[in-house]
RNA sequence: GCGGGCGUGGCGGAAUGGUAGACGCCGGAGACUUAAAAUCUUCUGAGUUAUGCUCGUGCGGGUUCGAGUCCCGCCGCCCGCACCA
C-alpha cells in the first residue's frame, strides 16, 4: 500500500465489476444457509434518483451487507414501480411513448444506483410495467375474482370535461383540472373493486402481531380501518318519516338533546327541493374547506328543519332536527343523535343554537347537577337516564342496545371507516383489467392461457381522452364462452396493486406462473422493510391485504408480508433566496449556484447577497437539491455512504451540509493511511485496545441490526482515534483489521481495495463479521463517581468488582470528598458497585 | 380540533433512574511548510474571584440518596387526519 489517496474515481467502478463478475449478491434460494429478506420501498422511474432514495437504499445496503457476512443468505433486490400518471403526463408533453420514457428513465437510475455500490441482485430486477410482470397480475386478478373477492359497482369519478379524463383528487384544484383548468363533474362509472373490508378484522387483529412495526405506523392503519362499535336505531319524525342514526355512546341517549343530518342526507336534500333557505344552507357548506384542520377550526353551522324526532325511550321528548355542516354523509347513516353534555363538536353547536345541553355521565352519582363548561367524554356513572341511572358507562351501553333490539326500534352495530378498494382508473399506462364485456354472458375473464393481456404499443397520446377506448382494434375481441363479438375492459388497474405483490415476485419469478409457493416460503416475509412514512396507510394497508387475500385463496402461507418496517426521514437542506425586486416573491437558488461563507452567502454568478432560508425537504420548487450523481463524481461513493449513515438517528430527517460531505470523503483518506500501517508481522501486546476493539466490534453489531447507524458510526470514529494513537503492536494490527471488517457494510470500495492490500483472502464482501472475545467484552477497571448529596465531587478508579465496603471507604478517604462534607454527620451512603457511590451528609 | 412524536452546546446529535454534552461538523490556538492545501497536536456549554465553585437538557411543580430519563400541569415545534357520532 504506498499511494497515498484513495481514489474512487478508480476503485469505485473496478469493484462494482468485481462483485458482477462474481455474481456477489445473487440469492440463491436453495441455499441451506439460514434466509433473509431485506427490501427497500422500489421506486418510481421519474428519470433521477434523489438523495433521499441514497439514504433508503444505503440503509438496507449496510443491513444486507451485514447479514451476509454473519452467515445469511441475503435477498436485496431492486425493481421498478413503473406504470403510473407522470409517463402519461410526459408523454403529452413531450410527445414519446409512455414506454419508451419509462425505459430510458429505468436505465438511467439503474445506472446511478450502480454507481453507489449497492449489493442489489440485479438478476431479479423486474418493472411492473412488463406484460412479464402484469401478465401475472392479471392471472392474480382473475383468481381473486372468482373466490369473489372483485366487485364491480357504480362509483363516482372527478371528470373533466376538457381533457375528457377522470382525474385524480391531487389533480383537481378548487374544482377545476389541474391541465385543463376545467370545471370538475362528478361522473358515476362502473367501476372495479376489491373486498379489502371482507378482512377489515383480521387487518385489524394483525397489526397487533406486527412488533416490528413502529406504533405510529401502526396507530394510523388503526385508525384507518377505524372499527367502532355502537347502535344504529330508527328515530320516528313528526312528519311521518323514520330517520336513521348511528351512535357510538347509547349510553348517552337521556342527554341527546337534538339531531343532526348532513348536507348531503336524503332528508336534507329533500327538504331543499322545496325550501330555498335549506338549499343555499347546504350550498353554503359545500363552498368550505373539506380537510378535517378545516372543518374542526370552522364555525359549526345548522339549519333548523322544523321537523322533530321522538326520543325512543321517552316519547313525550321531541328533539329537533337540523342539518349540520359538521355530520359527514360517508360515515354510519349520515345523521347522529347530538349529546352536547359528552361530545365536544355537539357542545359547541349546542352553545351556538342554545340548545339544552344535559348532563348524563357524573363522576358520582351526587355530581348529576355539576355544570359542564365543556363536554365530558370520560367514564363515570349515568345521571339523569332514568332506567340507566347508576349504572357504568360500558353496562349502560349494553341495556341501551339490549333494549333496542327488544324493542325492535334499533340493532348493536360494528362500523368500520374502512371502504372496499376501488381499483378502476381510466387511463392507458397501467395494468390492463383482464375481462371482457359480452352482451350475452356479461362479464367474463379472459382465459389464463390468453394472458397477458397486452397494452396497444401504438397509441396517440396527444388526442384527449383513454387511449385504451378509441384504439382502432384493441378492444374488440371475442367472447372467450360464446364467440361473440365482444369488447375488452378498457379501465387499468390501479398501481397500488403493482407494489402489493411485487416483494413476492422477486423472490420466486417463475415463466409460468406469479411465483412458486415453495419458494416464497424460503424467504418471506420480509425481515426488514425499509421506505418512507408517506407510505404508512395506503400501500401498506394494500400490500396486506393483498397478502391476505392470495393466502386465502391458498396461494401462500404468509398472512403479513413485512415483519419488520422502518421509516426513515427526509434529507433535508437549507434554502437559498433573494427577493423578486418586482413582486417580492422569494427566487430560490442550487446550493451549486451559491457560495457559503461562515454566517453569510452569495451568489457565485454576481457576488450578491443571498438569504439563507430554513432546512427544509430537498424539493425542486425550493431548488435546495443535491444531486446524486455530481457528489458521487466529487467524493466517491463511500463518502456519500458514510454522510448518509452519520449524525442523525435514521428516522429523523438528515440536514444535507457541504462542510458534512467533506468531513466524511476526509475520514475516507484517513482510513485509507490508517489501513496502509496494517503490519501483519507486528508482535506485542496491547490489552487496553484489543478490549476496545471487541466492544466496538459487539456494539457496532448491535447498532447495525437496531438500524441505528448513526451510533455505529461514532463507535468506529472511536476505535479509530484509538488505534491512531496506539503504538505498533499485535493487537494494534488487529485492529485495524476489525475497523476494515466493520466498514466494510459502509464504505464497501474502500474496504474491497484495502482488503485487497492487505492480503485478506477473497472478496471483503464474502468475508466474515469479525469474531468477538466476550471475556474481552468487560474492563477490569472501572471508573466510579463520587457525589455528596447527588452532587459529583470526585471520581475513582477501581479494580471492577470491588466490594461495597470498600468502596465506601476509598470514598470517604478522599480528600474532594471530605471538602464537600464540611464536617457534617454522613447520614447514608449509596453504593451502587461498579458505578457510583452517593454520600448524604 | 383530534391523534402521534419531539424539545439537550454555534449545528447534527450521545446518555439500562447513576460522571450530561460521547462521536461528528463549525470555530480558536499551535506544529509541519518559503507559502498554501493536506495532515498532525490541542482547546471548545455558560458564568466566575479558575487546581475550585455556581448554573445548565423548553417552562412550573412532584417522586427519589440521585431525574435529560419517571409522574402532574403548561409552552413551543413537527408529522398525520377522517368533525368517524
């Protein structure tokens, strides 16, 4: 080893060839080595990679790399999310082929990934937008439907009318389309549907077995699902009409003290027909904010309907009824009986209409009159409920229900917010459904040995509308059961399904069939799933099910398909901006366009002065983006590795720093000399750092399969620093080999070329994670605290293990200590061995 | 509004109820050099009458021999959301 410099520019693609070459990272799924998944969310061809997809990637690298030195067969693949809006949308405009786009984008972010050295089996690398890949979907599809777990139902779509497409929500801006800046309709279509709710339940039920998983995760799948149980009961109207709600608290049915429908309630719009008051009511909230921050902090608005409901348990009650703007029509009936006294939203109605506002739950039965000056959801006993005075909240639910149902007026009632998954989109680039419409047979799948059903390559995307419908011939076919002429489905499946099954496909990719059972056993479920929290509900929820729903047809054996779930955060980093001298408006500028000088900066192009915004997520409105590329040409792969893995706990968000990246390629070069004094000959002893180097070894493996690289990071800073320091020994050598080994999931080219220097049999990628001496693992030596009172004075250091008794006494004997003490009586002493000893004086 | 999370030096952050600030970045001083870069050494929470002492983990209380950590009440920031009856 005599050049003094690490060169990436060399080194970096020479080993990436030497693992190709060597097929390093393809699993073998015979192996008899135990198995391990590792999977990080694929991502969506856009064209470039960004540094937040490094940091996803980098993570599940260093675990990959890692679990393959400790003796696992490792599965790390890569794939491509591929169909999707954004190829459409470029394909407008710019005129190429959805295709073609999507192609050119794979090839180039395959080649950008492989420039950061990721251990990736590339032989399973697939995109879902090959018939190879959805032709197997398709074949799913059919399957699911005939254990009729697929619908079809009429449900509504934003249309616009301009563009002759159906929009998504995130493409439709205060009711217009995002392209067209058209007036949005609301189109009813018949439309594909999966029965995600027939597993509501068991969704449910799984997330409590997912330990895995973080809480927070797990919290909003929860509540997504959002199961509750409650009364459904029938309110008998003065106008002869019966009216349906839904209650979760039926114990509270004495403190109702009116009723409410929403806007859009079959009651309210009926009485809108002939009541124009009524109708600009409604209109009126339709015209506000729909998101719930909006709805919670708007004023809540009614409109008294004059009509009156009968209170079922006290039929000289009448309770009016107003439609209100705050009663959601997609949840339980659309009404709700309202209980000012024990719901907030009710309370602040009540307040506003000066309605009565009754207390029904007390802390005791003595506080039945307490006045409420807000509403109280808490447990307690039932106050002014006649039949249900005295009773528990939870019996007083019960009596209410049982009451009901023997009365016949109402039934015990399980709602879920979670709806049944609508798949339909009616656009080109995606997964073609696999039905054909016949006028005789209705709907009939195609046959599977007709699959895949083939996306029209000759399509003309500048002309509005599906391209999928207006095709020339595409569509027209026969009927596979009585030879008609018939039509094909026209509607695409929605991608979330793309991504619910592509982590089965890249453990077992058959020709004939979505993947062999067998296999998938040998690898799923995932260990450790990787990828960002903005994916936390939808296409987790999806994947679940979707896994769920291939088991109970018995194509698999696993019900949940990620054991383990980590989310990282965002790389993040400053902004740079002037103000518009026209319109005030910030102009942001690339940290490339920007130079950064101790408080201030300027810009480079004009030497003016620039103003530094806050840390924000890199985004390309902001223009505080890094690209992948120019830093891996600037300081190699491994020290964008390190700077990804350094600093910040790996949930939280990492601030992208130039000074950052510099320091991490200048501990690269120091490693590189470090490595370059490894002496194989050396002789001689050095206790103190042979135990350093087996805790930092344990530490450091704990670290990595807790995921927190940061403290694994610093722990090798610090046996680094020591070895510096350490003269010329054994176990000085020793070490330095350690810190090779330990990098080597990290920093893998360096660790390679280094390897190769100093003799190390093989591919470092092949080699073992260094072995750990547990007696080495603790000192012989401790240090102890002294405090008086709580307070440090002093520290010892003693033989590890020494008796409290004595310990006691060195303590006493010191002369800081006796400082502190000031003569006073010593009351007590807390010895705590190996740790510290406490004086109370 | 509800749910969740987080508040520790100039910055990112360490810390099984037991020596707060590990490790890194920034910054200061010095060595090497004709010089610079690189590298190395060293200092770096605040205050102070400096071998010491006092204060210090968002704020106010509490439990404890001992609290960044546990409990109660606030404040602020971030994320999620569906007024879910």
């Amino acid at each position: 080893m005599t050049e003094t410099r690490f060169e990436p520019s060399q080194a970096d693609g020479r080993w990436q060839r030497a693992w190709t070459d060597a097929r390093s990272f393809e699993a073998d799924s015979g192996s008899t080595k135990p198995k391990i998944y590792v999977l990080e969310m694929f991502p969506y061809p856009s064209g470039r990679i960004h540094i937040g997809h490094v940091r996803n990637y980098t993570m599940g690298d260093v675990l990959a790399r890692y679990k393959r030195m400790t003796g696992h067969e490792v599965l790390h693949p890569m794939g491509w999310d591929a169909f999707g809006m954004p190829a459409e949308n470029a394909a407008i405009e710019k005129g190429v082929h959805p295709g073609a786009w999507t192609y050119d984008n794979i090839a180039n972010m395959k080649a950008q990934l492989q420039r950061l050295g990721f251990a990736l089996d590339w032989s399973r690398e697939l995109a879902t937008c090959d018939p190879a890949y959805y032709g197997h979907e398709q074949a799913l599809f059919i399957d699911l439907y005939q254990a009729g777990l697929v619908y079809r139902k009429e449900s509504a779509v934003n249309w616009d009318p301009v563009d002759q497409t159906v929009l998504a929500n995130e493409q439709v801006i205060d009711g217009r389309g995002w392209r067209s800046n058209a007036l949005v309709e609301k189109r009813k279509l018949n439309q594909w549907f999966l029965k995600i709710t027939d597993f509501a339940q068991d969704l449910l039920d799984g997330l409590g077995t997912l330990d895995g998983w973080p809480e927070k995760v797990r919290l909003m799948q929860e509540n997504w699902i959002g199961k509750s149980q409650g009364l459904q009961f029938s309110f008998n109207l003065t106008n002869g009409e019966t009216l349906d709600v839904y209650t979760t608290r039926p114990d509270t049915i004495f403190g109702a003290s009116f009723v409410a429908v929403a806007p859009d309630h079959p009651l309210a719009q009926a009485i809108a027909a002939n009541n124009c008051e009524a109708a600009r009511f409604i209109e009126q909230c339709r015209a506000g904010g729909t998101t719930a921050a909006e709805l919670e902090t708007a004023e809540k608005l009614g409109f008294d309907t004059c009509i009156a409901a009968v209170h079922p348990l006290d039929p000289q009650r009448r309770l009016p009824v107003y439609i209100a703007n705050f009663v959601l029509m997609d949840y339980g009936t659309g009404a709700i009986m309202a209980v000012p006294g024990h719901d907030q939203r009710d309370f602040d109605f009540a307040t506003k209409y000066d309605l009565p506002i009754i207390r029904v739950v007390a802390s005791s039965a003595d506080a039945a009159d307490a006045p409420l000056t807000e509403a109280e959801a808490g447990d307690g006993v039932l106050v002014n409920s006649a039949i249900l005075n005295g009773m528990s909240v939870a019996d007083a639910k019960a009596a209410v229900i049982g009451r009901a149902e023997s009365e016949g007026w109402g039934e015990g009632k399980t709602v879920w917010r979670l709806r049944d998954w609508g798949v339909s989109r009616q656009r080109y680039w995606g997964t073609p459904i696999p039905f054909i419409h016949c006028d005789a047979c209705g709907v009939v799948p195609v046959p599977k040995d007709q699959l895949p059903v083939v996306l029209p390559e000759d399509v003309d995307m500048s002309v509005p509308g599906n391209p999928l419908v207006r095709h020339p011939t595409w569509k027209h076919t026969q009927c596979p059961s009585c030879s008609a002429e018939a039509t094909r489905e026209t509607d695409t499946l929605d991608t979330f399904i793309n991504s619910s099954w592509y982590f089965l496909r890249f453990a077992s990719q058959p020709t004939d069939k979505p993947f062999d059972t067998a296999e998938i056993a040998q690898w799923m479920p995932v260990a450790q799933y990787i990828g960002g929290i903005e994916h936390a509900i939808l296409h987790l929820l999806y994947a679940r099910f979707w896994t769920r729903a291939l088991a109970h047809i018995g194509a698999l054996e696993v019900k949940e398909p990620f054991a383990s779930l980590f989310t990282q955060g965002m790389v993040t980093h400053e902004t740079y901006e002037q103000k518009n001298p026209d319109n005030g408006q910030p102009v942001y500028f690339t940290p490339d366009e920007v130079s950064r000088s101790g408080e201030g900066a300027v810009r480079i192009a004009d030497g003016s002065a620039i103003t530094i915004g806050p840390v924000v997520k890199m985004s390309k409105s902001k223009k505080n983006v890094v690209d992948p590329d120019a830093i891996v040409d600037r300081f190699g792969a491994d020290a964008v590795r390190w700077f990804m893995l350094s600093d910040s706990p790996p949930e939280r968000d990492l601030p992208w720093s130039a000074a950052g990246i510099e320091g991490c390629a200048r501990f690269v070069q120091r490693l590189w000399r470090l490595f370059a004094q490894y002496d194989a000959a050396a002789t001689g002893e050095d206790k103190s750092l042979a135990r350093k180097m087996h805790q930092t070894i344990a530490a450091v493996a704990g670290d990595v399969e807790a995921l927190s690289f940061n403290k694994a990071v610093a722990r090798i800073y610090e046996l680094t620093s020591a070895v510096d320091k350490a003269a010329a020994s054994a176990d000085r050598s020793a070490a330095i080999r350690a810190i090779l080994l330990l990098i080597a999931p990290m920093m893998p080219h360096l660790a390679e070329e280094a390897w190769e220097r100093i003799g190390g049999e093989g591919l470092i990628a092949d080699a073992a994670w260094p072995a750990v001496d547990p007696a080495l693992l603790v000192d012989d030596e401790v240090t102890i605290a002294v405090q008086v009172k709580g307070k440090l004075r002093d520290t010892l250091t003693v033989a590890k293990g020494l008796p409290s008794a004595e310990l006691e006494a060195l303590a006493l004997a010191s002369e800081k200590v006796q400082r502190a003490i000031d003569g006073a009586e010593v009351r007590k002493v807390i010895v705590v061995p190996d740790r510290l000893v406490n004086i109370v004086a």
